[in-house]
C-alpha cells in the first residue's frame, strides 16, 4: 500500500504519471478515445473529451507511439469526474487477469524509472550545484 506524508493510500499498487494515447472499449466497440493521466498494475486514470457511456465493465487499449507494444486491459470503471482541464477523468480498476498484468508489467516499470529519473533530474536541478554533484556520486 502506499503512503503520502504517512497517510495511507487505498491503493493496492502506487500510481506512475503517464501520458499515452489510450481507447475505452466495450463491447467491442470504442466509447471513447483519450490520453492515460497515471497507472499501476491494479488501474488507471484516463482523461477524455467526450461523455462515457453507463457501463460497468471496459476495456482499455494502450499503445506506445510506433506501435511496437500495445495490450487490452480489461477494467471496472469506477467514476467518471469533470476534468479541471476541461473533459472528464475515467478511472479504472483493472480485473484481476494474469494475462494482462504480466502485458501490462513492462510500460508501468519504464514508466516509474522515467518518473524517478525526472524526479531526480528536477531536484538536482533546484538544489544547483550540490545538487548535480550528489547525482553524480550515485551514478546518475
């Protein structure tokens, strides 16, 4: 479970920033075509434009730009909120499916090394010099 300033998260897995081209089928069909907002093995959090239809369950389709990886995700959708940005934001939990974990363990692990080096890059960046010559003392 994670936890922010010592207060637990709900969440079975931590959420990973993210900003993919995503697809919300069901039935077969596309409801809605958006952009991954974070994602974890256990869900996710999708941005959109246009209204979701009422359905329980969906599928998310995730594709890397070039299309050399792409996996469909089964998931419950659990609400549909107004996007302070402008749409709304979808967010999933993703039914317990070997299949899909294992597709899906890949993009969320270069996700979170891409967010923890970033995350590295900006505090070198505010901490100036001591900064960059702590990153390169840890091999960064």
């Amino acid at each position: 479970m994670e936890t922010f300033n010592g207060v637990a998260s709900r969440r079975r897995a931590p959420r990973v920033p993210a900003d993919l081209p995503c697809r919300l089928l069901a039935g077969g069909s596309v409801i809605a075509d958006g952009a991954l907002i974070d994602i974890s093995i256990a869900g996710a959090a999708v941005t959109v434009r246009q209204p979701v239809p009422a359905t329980e369950t969906v599928v998310l389709r995730l594709e890397t730009p070039g299309g050399e990886w792409h996996a469909e995700i089964p998931a419950r959708l659990v609400t549909v909120d107004p996007d302070p940005f402008g749409g709304l934001i979808v967010r999933l939990r993703f039914e317990r499916d070997p299949e899909a974990a294992r597709a899906l363990a890949p993009l969320v692990s270069a996700l979170r090394r891409r967010f923890t080096a970033r995350q590295a890059d900006l505090a070198g960046e505010r901490l100036g010099p001591y900064g960059r010559a702590y990153a390169g003392r840890r091999g960064a």
